[in-house]
C-alpha cells in the first residue's frame, strides 16, 4: 500500500510542522467563507468515527468503541467537517514531459502533500484523476483510510491521453454539488476561454477554486540550442525536426500571451493561480502561497 514516503522526502516533511500551522490558518479563513461557521453543533447525519485528538470535546467520544476497543474514538457528523476538498489532477499526456522529473510526478507529489496536510487537520479530501474525462473518482471523505485510498490511487495514475480540461471542469463543476474547495493540479494547456467559462462554472455554484499550474522550466524559457526533434504527447504520434532558433521569438511570445490570458481568466473569477516550476520543492512553494494568502485575510 502506497505511503507518505513514497511522495514526500524525509527532507520534506521536516518543513511540515510550519507548514501545517500555516495551512491550518488559510483553511480556517477558507471554511469561515464557505459555511456559516466552521464549527457547527451536532448534525443528525453521523458521517464516521475517528480516533480521538487533543482539544476534541470528551462529549462526542463514543463509549460504545471504548469498551470494544480501549480505545478512544469521536463521532463525526456530516456537517462538522472542517472542509470538504476535491484535488482535480491533470493525467494528460503534456503532463508527463520533464527531463527528469516529470510534471505528472511532481503534480502527484504536490497532490499527495496537500491530501496529507488535510487529513491531518481532519478535513474531507477527494480526488478526481482526468484527461479527456474523469478516469477515477473519490469522494470527498476524512480519515485515515481515506488517506490511503487517496495515495493508491496517486500511485497508480499514469499521464496518457489528449486534454479536454474545459469540458472535465465542467463535469466536475455538475458532480460536486456541495459547496467545498476545488484544487486544480495541471499544466493547464487548452482553450483558455473554455477553461474560463468552466472555471466561472465553479464560481456560479459558489466553490473556493485554486489553480496550481505546474510547468517546466524548459517550456518557460525554451533553451534549446541545436537542431531539436519535438514530438506530439497528446494528438496524432508524430514529430518534428526543427532549428530552435527560427521559433524561440515567436514560441516565448505565444507562451507568455497564454500566460498572461489565464492569469486574466482566474483572476476574472477571484480565484488564486499558483505558477510552479517543477525545478523548485513543493514543500518551498506551498509554504510560499499559503503564507501570501494567509497576509491578504
């Protein structure tokens, strides 16, 4: 069964502690925005039991468990959930360019860091793996089961296939009928129109959205050389033989004006786009953008 170390390095998780202080703030600005309060009362709708944490109220402990088990557990309610959070994970075939690490792997890295940060904190997190179409879904749910269902399924997740990110955040938009907090894990490549209706879609049914949109340091600045053979990862296979130096100009701007486009069709719908390279750790990155985002509440 897949584990925390097969995604996060010792080197990692000792960056955590700060980490999930920091996380435990945005979140909490992030409920208050979401439900009426992030705290409810008792729910008539039991969701499951947990084992007990420092801090719980002894009144939700469950006597029953206790006396089968000798050990503590607390009922959880449907509407006590700190946050209910599904991670959309791009699988695409663009995805799986890198010369080393690819973006796929650094993307499931990335993803597996924030589903362990949420469990921690007892948060419902859930998953949706996409190329053309969702492949597998997870409903959002807390716990540490849920955590390593969450983990098989990142392990197993291959990137293969063409994009159709606006129509599968349109499906998405449809599947998650219960407010939550929506993270986008993709390179992002498309029609950015259609992205950005499908992203208002989200806003319309009054979902927090953040967009991680990972890229390689290659696709940024393109330093090619010499004589390149470029191929196709999602369309048709085929390739190209091209001199890098006759489209560099011309490549760079087109980028840049895609850049510049889904920064404008985010920031459209209130929503955050994190840029990330996967040249830098995600742990650094994390720390960065929940830190930014806690000084703006």
């Amino acid at each position: 069964m897949a584990q925390v170390s097969d995604f996060i390095s010792p080197a990692e998780l000792e960056k955590y502690p700060n980490l999930q202080i920091v996380a435990r703030l945005v979140i909490e600005g992030l409920v208050t925005g979401l439900h009426k309060s992030p705290h409810k009362g008792f729910s008539v709708e039991f969701a499951q039991h947990r084992p007990y944490a420092q801090g719980d109220e002894i009144r939700r402990l469950d006597w029953k468990i206790f006396g089968r088990t000798d050990r503590f557990h607390v009922r959880e309610f449907e509407e006590e959930t700190n946050l209910r959070a599904t991670i959309l994970l791009d699988s695409s075939g663009s995805m799986a360019y890198g010369r080393g690490l690819t973006k796929h792997r650094y993307a499931v890295c990335l993803a597996a860091s924030l589903t362990h940060l949420m469990i921690q904190q007892h948060d419902s997190v859930g998953l949706a793996i996409f190329d053309q179409r969702v492949r597998e879904f997870v409903p959002p749910r807390s716990g540490a089961g849920q955590l390593g269902v969450l983990f098989e399924q990142l392990q197993n997740a291959k990137p293969a296939g063409e994009t159709s990110l606006g129509k599968v955040l349109h499906d998405s938009a449809r599947r998650l009928q219960k407010r939550g907090l929506q993270i986008l894990i993709s390179d992002c490549f498309g029609d950015v129109a259609e992205l950005g209706a499908a992203l208002a879609h989200f806003r319309a049914s009054r979902h927090e959205v953040i967009v991680f949109q990972i890229l390689d340091r290659d696709e940024l600045e393109f330093p090619f050389d010499r004589w390149t053979r470029f191929e196709s990862m999602e369309g048709p296979a085929g390739f190209q033989f091209l001199d890098p130096a006759q489209y560099r100009a011309s490549y760079l701007q087109k980028f840049e004006d895609f850049r510049s486009e889904l920064a404008a069709a985010c920031s459209r719908q209130n929503m955050d786009l994190v840029p990330i390279t996967t040249d830098r750790p995600y742990a650094d990155a994390l720390v960065e953008y929940l830190s930014r985002r806690f000084q703006r509440k």
